[in-house]
C-alpha cells in the first residue's frame, strides 16, 4: 500500500495523489507519522459498497428464515420502548 504524507498533500495538492493508479492501488495517508485516511479509486470504492450491501441483505434474509423479525411495525415499538 503506498504512502502519502500529510504535508505531501498540502504542499502538492491533489496531484500527490496521482500515484494511485487504476489498477486498484490504495494509498494511505499519514498525519504524523500515523496511518489517519485510506484513498482508493471509485471503482473499488464501488465494488465494496456492493459487497456491503449485499452482506446486509443476507444477514436480513438469513434473519427472516431464523425468525429474527417482528411482523409488524407495532410488535417492533414494543420491544423498543422495552430495552
């Protein structure tokens, strides 16, 4: 993973970011000397949000078949307002 600096940034601006390429390379930028921010490229930025999203949706679909759900918005409310 490459490294990019803070200062790098402020200094070069957005240009300290054009070592990252299409080809997918992440680049983490530090802040003192620690890893604070991770740049990506929107296309992989794009395919994770798609595999978040198609995580929750198994975890709601393995919860209905597990029978993990309230049939209704009132049943839901109740045990809100119980916790």
């Amino acid at each position: 993973m490459l490294e990019i600096t803070a200062n790098e940034i402020k200094t070069k601006g957005i240009s300290s970011l054009d070592i990252i390429n299409d080809d997918g390379d992440d680049a983490v930028i530090t802040v003192k000397g620690k890893k604070k921010y991770v740049v990506i490229p929107i296309e992989k930025y794009s395919k994770i949000r798609e595999l978040e999203l198609e995580l929750a949706v198994k975890e709601v679909k393995d919860d209905i078949a597990s029978g993990r759900f309230y049939s209704s918005v009132k049943k839901h409310l109740k045990k809100v307002a119980n916790v």
